[in-house]
C-alpha cells in the first residue's frame, strides 16, 4: 500500500498549543523539491473528544477560515476538555488561488473522497484528511458557503442518514451550531464529498452554508465564530452551554425538486429574493436572451411551496447552472 506522502510539521497527539503545517512534498518548474504547506493548529489539554475544524474546502468560500483563524489565535489548552483540530484552508492552492478548484491540477477536492495517496495534490490531501485526520476525530465541523457563483440563507445542515442514531446525533450538532437557519440536506451528488466520507466512518458531521458571493460579511463571520464555539461546548470540549440563536428556522430539502436549474444561456432577472416565501407554479427567475433585444424570456417556475434557500449569484447564467434551491419549512 501507498504510504501518503503528507507530514505534518508538529504532534497532532501532543498536549498544549501547537501551530505548524500539513507538508506536502510537490515538485514542479519554479521549486524542485518544493512543498505545498498547509496551516495547521492542534490544541489538546487532558482527556475528551477531538474536533476537526476544517475550511477552504473551496477555495472561494471565505466564513470558515475567518472563523477558524480566530479560534486557533483565541483557544488556549486550558480552555478546553480533548483536543482541537483546526485546518482553516484544507484546499491550500484553490483558497490562494480564490477559486473552488485547485489550479493546480483542477480537482473538486469535495468530490475528491477518499482520495488516492499515489494521486494528484488534491487527492492526496483528501486521502490524508479520510485515512488520518477523520479517524482521530469524534466530530467533524466543515464550513461551507457559496463562493463566487450561488447564495444561500445562512445555515448549518446534516443530512439523511441510514443509520437512526448517527443522524440523531448529527441532528443534535447541527442545532447546537445555532446559525439562523437549519437544514436537513439533500445533495445533488455526494459522491466524493467529505461530507460522505465522514459519516461512513460513523462520525458526527455538520456542514454549514453561510452566505456567497465570493465573500464573507460581518454577520456571516460571526456566525461562523459562534457556531464553532457552539458546537464546541456541545460535544463537551469547551465548558458552558451553547449560545442559542434568536428564532432559529428549520428547513428541510427532502427531494430533488428543490432544485432548479436553468435551461439556457442568458441575463438572470430574479424574481424573489433569498428568504422569500413562494408557491409553486410562481415564476422564480427570467432568463433573458444575451445575445439580442425583443424576445421573450424562459420563465423558471417554482417546483414547490417553500422558502428560496439559496440562488445564483453571478448576473450572467450558463445552460445547466443552478439558479435556485427552495427548501421546505418545518415546524
């Protein structure tokens, strides 16, 4: 078997406050025997679970990494009850590049699960997260948001599981989280995500959705913040109860139809606004001709009742893209 080439610069079992890097070897033209290095922080004190704390998953979504460089900066070991992992740029290249894939060999590092230790740069680093990091950990915290092409209510989510008691347990760290919005969520494709990766190795997951367009805002970063420390005081890591969020809202995509997606190429003219409630038949977003005046737009109807949950955000769509999520209220 391939051993996987990835070290990391300092103990991740260690006790006390370490920052160094995941060091992956990576030759190429302007650095022969060069590194890829990936920052890392490991803070341990006594017994109780691990967290791993991970984000820049893609490169382009930026409330993790805000949030991650602030608890690795704040948490001292004697804060806490077990050991933190925090990881604020997984996808190293793509985050310095501010693009979702790695420039480097234009891998989805969230498809890229489990990884290959003989692969790419990226499926190296997922196959070291999957074989190494994720087995250390109880809980599992991966920030997301929607970079530069969609938008989304903010929100932390779990998803449907197969296993009763894993997903109730997921359920649970995701209420912690106490961001405004929670979701039951439905991916298009969890093939290769880390997500999927996670929760086959029987761990508590949470994954966040916490705004887009390329950048964070004040208030999506301090939900980010909260919500780590939450779920830190949650799974018994950090001392006191979590912070529970005013008039937190739950959602649930329970089926593909929450998805819409455009059907040609065009100007994106919306029609409802992110948290907006709609009926379905109501038409969503236009698409307009690019190209030429005085033709009729393509009219996107809603394919249920519910809430708009997430949206593209660019002003010009390609045939394909996904324009709208709209996502059920429950309770």
């Amino acid at each position: 078997m391939t051993r996987n080439p990835i070290t990391p610069t300092i103990p991740l079992d260690g006790p006390g406050k370490a920052h160094g890097f995941l060091r992956l070897p990576y030759s190429r033209n302007d650095s022969a025997w060069g590194n890829i290095m990936i920052p890392l922080t490991v803070i341990a004190n006594g017994d109780g679970p691990t967290a791993l704390l991970t984000g820049g998953n893609h490169g382009d979504e930026y409330e993790g990494p805000i949030a991650l460089q602030q608890l690795a900066w704040q948490i001292e070991p004697a804060d806490i009850s077990g050991r933190v992992i925090i990881v604020p740029y997984m996808n190293y290249p793509a985050f310095r590049a501010g693009t979702r894939v790695s420039p480097i060999d234009q891998v989805n590092l969230n498809r890229a699960f489990p990884g290959r230790a003989d692969g790419t740069p990226s499926q190296k680093i997922a196959n070291y997260f999957n074989d190494v990091l994720v087995p250390m950990a109880d809980i599992v915290l991966d920030y997301h948001s929607g970079g530069k092409t969609l938008d989304f209510l903010p929100y932390a989510a779990a998803h449907y599981l197969d296993d009763a008691d894993q997903q109730q347990r997921c359920v649970a760290a995701m209420q912690a989280f106490a961001a405004p919005y929670s979701m039951m969520m439905l991916e298009i494709d969890a093939v290769g995500m880390f997500d999927t990766a996670v929760e086959n190795q029987g761990k508590v997951f949470v994954t966040t959705e916490l705004g887009g367009g390329g950048t964070a805002t004040a208030r999506s970063a301090q939900i980010a913040i909260r919500g780590a420390r939450n779920l830190l005081r949650h799974s018994g890591i950090l001392s006191g109860a979590p912070e529970a969020a005013d008039n937190s809202i739950m959602l649930d995509m329970p089926d593909g139809d929450c998805f819409h997606f455009a059907t040609r190429d065009g100007l994106l003219h919306p029609l409802a606004d992110l948290g907006d409630q709609v009926r379905k038949g109501q038409p969503i977003a236009r698409i307009w001709p690019a190209d030429r005046t005085g033709q009729p737009p393509v009219e996107i109807p809603a394919n249920r009742d519910g809430i708009l949950a997430a949206r593209h955000f660019p002003g010009l769509v390609q045939m394909g893209d996904c324009l709208a999520v709209i996502a059920e209220r429950r309770g």
